[in-house]
C-alpha cells in the first residue's frame, strides 16, 4: 500500500522591526533639559556672612595700635621698651590712629632727637595687622668722651650721649677733647671715618701690646694724640690719613728708639706717609 507521504507547512511571520516605545513613554534618545539648582536661603546667608568679614577685616587692619613692634640691634643704652614708650607717646593724636595718616616721619624724627644714639630708623606698616613695626639702628658706644667739663659717650657715628652712668662702659678708653668747645648731647665732634681711624690704631696697638694710657684730641684740627704708659712723650696722628701706615710708623719707630737707646723729650710726629719726626 502506497505510503502516504504528508509535508507539513511552516507558518511564515512577517519580519519585526523595532519601531520605538509604545506611544506615550519617553524616548530615550530625547535632549533632556538639565534642572537649574534653586539657591537656598542658607547659601544667600553665608555668602553675606563671608563678605561681612572681608569688609569688617578690611576696616579693622586700616586702625594702628600706639604701641608698635620695636626691633634693634643693641640695647648698648636702652632696652626695647624704653624706646617703645617713646614711639607711643609721640603717637598719640587722633592723626595717629589709622595706616592712612599716620605721621612716620615726625615719630622717626621724635625718637632720633630723644636718643641721639639711634643711627637709622624706619616705620614698616603691616598689611594685615595694626602694630607698626619700628626698626632702629644703634650706634655702637667706642669711648668716654671729655669735654667741656662733661663726661658722655662717643658712638661709633662720632656723636656724644649723655648717659646717666658711665659704670656700664667701664671698658672703654677715655678720649680727652682740649678745643674748649662747647659741647652737648647729640652733638657730631666727629664724623665716622675718623672713629674708624682711632679704631684702627687702637687695634694696632694692642696687637702688638703698647699699653695706652691716653687719647687727646687737641685744638689742631685733624689731629690725634696718644700716650702711652711706658713713655713720656706722645705720638701725633693724622684722623685724615691711613691709620695703618701711620700706626705702623709708630711702632717701628718705638722699636728703634728701644734699640738705640733714644728718648724723644717731647713728641713723636708720624703724620706724614714714610717720614717720621721727633722731638
């Protein structure tokens, strides 16, 4: 018999495509507009808070304290509190008390005339803060001066100071003025080169330990007189020459009047560069 042969058919579906989300939901291809954030009240409060202080901060670093920083580099006549009192004393008008109309330059002057002593000095105003900063530079005490009847001290810058008490300068070399001119404190007698000068034949000497007993500065202009404790005659010095090659000349020419037995009877002239004079 015959097998009856049966081909079953394949049901065909048409093909799908996509065709996007059903109606009503959101693409997600769609631009999404990007939600503003709303400023809070505690976002507003802080900014005013953070410009308060920057306003009140501004205000409060233009106010100036009277009593201002003082910087030295020597307490040789006075403590940094002596010269800050000073600095706040001269400050004290109203003018004073903002960064804006503070006088520097009346307190500078002020302190320089109180303290003779103070070589230099400068105001610095700080930025933030409200105390002034004040740097002073101290001329460094290099004798007892005496003159007119008086004792004080001569600085390194040449000028007189009187001091109250000479017991803390008890390791300074008297230096005699015989010009009887008048004198007073915070006078210039001499300019600084010529400190430097007699410096510089002190150390001379003491290098090669001549015991000085005494320094004039007699009424000839320019000239220095020094005495030393093992001899009765005393050396003439010009302040405006080497002090290297005249002090040189001095102690060679102690080691010859050693040698050969010569005494001058009165003075020793070494003034001139490479002569010498005695008499």
């Amino acid at each position: 018999m015959p097998r009856s042969i049966f081909s079953q058919s394949k049901k065909v579906t048409s093909p799908s495509y996509y065709n996007g989300p059903a109606s009503g939901s959101p693409s997600p291809f769609r631009k999404k507009v990007p939600i503003k954030p709303r400023s809070s009240w505690l976002n507003r409060t802080a900014i005013w808070l953070l410009a308060l202080i920057v306003i009140g901060g501004s205000i409060y670093s233009l106010f100036v304290n009277r009593s201002p920083k003082i910087i030295l580099n020597s307490t040789a006549y006075h403590p940094a509190a002596v010269y800050r009192q000073a600095a706040f004393e001269q400050a004290g008008g109203l003018n004073y008390r903002t960064k804006l109309t503070y006088n520097e330059r009346s307190v500078v002057d002020s302190l320089r005339l109180k303290f003779p002593e103070i070589s230099s000095a400068s105001i610095e105003m700080p930025i933030i803060g409200q105390s002034p900063v004040i740097r002073l530079t101290i001329a460094a005490p290099r004798y007892i001066y005496i003159g007119g009847g008086q004792k004080y001290i001569l600085d390194s810058d040449g000028v007189i100071i009187s001091v109250p008490t000479l017991d803390n300068y008890k390791n300074l070399l008297s230096l005699t003025d015989t010009s009887n001119i008048k004198v007073g404190s915070g006078d210039k007698i001499l300019g600084s080169d010529a400190v430097g000068f007699i410096d510089q034949v002190i150390a001379q000497c003491q290098s090669a330990r001549v015991p000085i007993s005494a320094l004039t500065l007699p009424a000839a202009a320019q000239e220095l007189d020094l005495t030393t404790k093992d001899a009765a005659y005393f050396t003439k010095f010009y302040l405006g020459g080497d002090p290297v090659i005249q002090a040189g000349q001095f102690l060679a020419a102690r080691h010859d009047f050693t040698a050969n037995h010569i005494t001058p009877g009165q003075y020793l002239d070494v003034r001139v560069s490479g002569k010498v004079f005695y008499k």
